[in-house]
C-alpha cells in the first residue's frame, strides 16, 4: 500500500538534491507534487524524471507574492494542500560571523527562514481544511553549532524553534509540525560547501568519519523520514526535530574537525 496516496506536496527547493529525492520519494508512495524553485532549468529536469502529473512553479520562497500565487496555483492544480515541506535553503557563506556580510547574512535568514513564515502564512488555510502537516528540512548544526558557519547555523537553530512553537499553535488545528536534521548529506550545496574549505581532499574523509555509522549518505535516507512524517504512520507525532544522522551527534567523532580548515 502507497503510504501517500493521493496526497498534495507544496515542496519547496524540490528540484535539486534532499528536495528532488524527496520528490522521488513522494511520487512513488502515490503523491502529487507542487515543485517550488527558483531555477527554472532544474524545475524541468526534476518534472522529466517525476512526470506530467506533477506540478513544477518558477518562485522565490523569500518572495511573499511568488509564495502566494505557488500556493493558489497549487490549489488550482489538484484542489488541496495535504503536506507543506519546506525544503528550500542555502548554505552560503561558510565564514566566522564577524567575515559574514550584511547581505549574506539578510539572504540566509529570507531563504532558511522567512521562507517558512510565507509557506505557512498562504498555505495554512489549505491545511487546516485537509489537517494535514507541515515538515520542516533542518540541520544537525542548528542544535550542535558548526565552525565557520555561524550564520547559516543560526538559521537552522531558528528553523527548529519555529517548529517546535508551529506545532503547539497548529494542533488545534490537528495539523503536525516536525523537522528534519541531517548532518553531512551529498548534495550540490554540500560539494559547493566543501570546494570553500582549505582541504577539499580532506572532505570526503571527514565527512565519512563525523557519523557515527562511517559514511556520508546520500538524500534517499532524509527523503524516507520524510515520508515517514507525511504519512499517517506518523499521525501522532509532531514538534520533533527527528536526527537524520547517522549518529554524528553521540559520543566522541573518529574525526572532530580538519586540521586545515
């Protein structure tokens, strides 16, 4: 039995790495898609793979107004919203908060975080007549901090107390709010982040040995916790920020940091 038989996806940042496994996942326990991005050439690549029956939008998750007319589309499209994934974030800029500029600092907090307050501020209305559920993609960093990503970890420590404070509002509404948070996870941003660092040979390395299990997956594992949450198996779970992690966050790592970065 398909776990998310017709079910409706508002998938934001679904046309690239967690998000596009995500999506793959989604589609193949029986949902439709809404694919949200802002990179219009990746909205086409992921429909190719997902097919016609799923909806791809041009929109920037820190724009109220794309925000609105996605949700309204989506709407339009298949007559309901049962899950909102926020999925859309950036990593950029992996600096000390003091080399952080003003801008990239604004940028992290739009995308990482406003974006979740336009999703749920247009979409929730949809929600509340579904009671359907809210996942929130985190980091492990926004509960243990990183070095020289003090920004961007600030973001995901943001993204995990709007959960908890969304899942207290919205369950008079029997809406579930949860989050999920990764460690290391192979993405573009990922390799992006890694090309930043002193010792990009050394990455691969480190990033196998942080978790606990010896390796770095790739985003079929986040995709499928996510799955778990939007389906009915999770009905009575919600404010949880769910590691996906390999076990990065236990004990003493193999190896806690690079020497050279």
């Amino acid at each position: 039995m398909q776990l998310l038989k017709d079910r409706v996806i508002f998938l934001t940042g679904g046309s690239k790495g967690i998000g596009l496994e995500c999506a793959i996942k989604y589609a193949e326990e029986g949902a439709r898609i809404a694919i949200i991005s802002n990179d219009q050439a990746s909205i086409n690549y992921a429909i190719s793979i997902l097919g016609k029956e799923h909806l791809g939008l041009l929109a920037d998750v820190s724009n109220p107004k794309d925000i609105q007319q996605a949700i309204t589309d989506t709407q339009l499209r298949f007559g309901k919203i049962d899950v909102i994934h926020n999925n859309a974030g950036i990593a950029h800029p992996s600096k000390n908060i003091h080399e952080t500029e003003d801008w990239e600092w604004d940028n992290l907090f739009n995308i990482n975080v406003k974006g979740i307050y336009f999703t749920t501020k247009f979409g929730l209305n949809a929600l509340i007549k579904t009671k359907g559920c809210i996942i929130n993609t985190s980091s492990l960093v926004g509960d243990i901090g990183q070095e020289d990503h003090a920004a961007y970890s600030a973001t995901k420590g943001a993204v995990n107390a709007l959960t908890k404070s969304m899942a207290l509002d919205y369950a008079k509404y029997k809406i579930r709010v949860n989050a999920v948070a990764p460690a290391g996870v192979w993405t573009q941003m990922l390799e992006e982040w890694g090309k930043e660092q002193n010792d990009v040979e050394g990455i691969k390395n480190y990033l196998d040995g942080i978790h606990a299990l010896g390796y770095c997956p790739n985003g079929d594992v986040v995709a499928d916790a996510c799955v778990f949450l939007a389906s009915d198996k999770a009905r009575f779970i919600t404010g949880i920020i769910m590691p996906v992690s390999g076990g990065a966050e236990l004990g003493y790592k193999r190896i806690n940091h690079l020497e050279t970065i």
